[in-house]
C-alpha cells in the first residue's frame, strides 16, 4: 500500500523543498494508531520526509530508479499529530556523497488552525540519506 503524504509543494529552491500534508480523519493508518487518542505515526512523518526528499532530487518522476531511504539519524518526535492539523516537511540538502547518496536535515512542524506561523511546534526532525536504488546490489 502506498500512501501519499504530501499534498503540496510549496517552496523549491537549489537547496530546500518545503512541503504541506493535511492530516484527515479518513486517513487508514489512524483508524489503529490509537483508536482513542488518533495521531499520526512516527514512522509515518519519516516518510513524509522520505518522500519530500525523493521530490527534491526528482520532481518530475522521471529519474530511471527510484531514490530510496537508506539511513536515519538522529531522529527525535516532538509534538503529536491529530487530524485536522497540517504537518510542514521541509528537506534542506546538506551535502553529495562520493557513492552517488544525498544526505538531508529534515523538519517536520506542526501547523493546527490559527497556529503561529512563525513559532509552530516541532513534530519531528532528523537526518536522512537517500540513493538510487541498486538493482542486483547485495542487501
């Protein structure tokens, strides 16, 4: 199953992309994770980021292999992602690895209705490397 966990992009530059997912009620994964306190996976904001990245580096969708995560560090959660809130990716490019990988700064805010902008909670953050993915390379 696949999920779809940016609605919009809305800033690109040379070195950042920053990206806005709605957080709905109707989303599958909140129906378990829990149902009397529904919020969003951490898992699930690490792949927001996962994918924030892979848009940063193709936003055609054009490239051959699919980029793939394939390291997370340093990752901390912070505030909890209910439905109705908004969650902001925003994927900084820190540096080209000699192997052909990219390695990120990751920041995922939370944006609830009437949020200040200029001071919104920290949902989680981290480091992640994305590659082409290697068909036929050794796991």
């Amino acid at each position: 199953m696949h999920f779809n966990l940016i609605d919009r992009v809305l800033e690109r530059t040379d070195t950042q992309i920053l990206t806005l997912k709605h957080v709905s009620s109707a989303e599958e994964y909140l129906q378990d994770h829990f149902p009397s306190f529904p919020v969003l996976p951490g898992v699930m904001m690490l792949e927001a980021m996962t994918q924030a990245g892979r848009l940063f580096l193709d936003p055609d969708n054009t490239a051959e292999l699919p980029w793939v995560l394939t390291q997370a560090r340093a990752l901390k959660y912070g505030a909890f992602v209910r439905p109705g809130a908004s969650i902001r990716v925003t994927m900084t490019k820190h540096k080209d690895n000699d192997d052909g990988s990219v390695d990120f700064k990751g920041d995922v805010r939370l944006v609830e209705p009437d949020a200040d902008m200029d001071n919104l909670p920290v949902a989680c953050s981290g480091r992640i490397t994305l590659r082409p993915l290697s068909i036929g390379a050794a796991v």
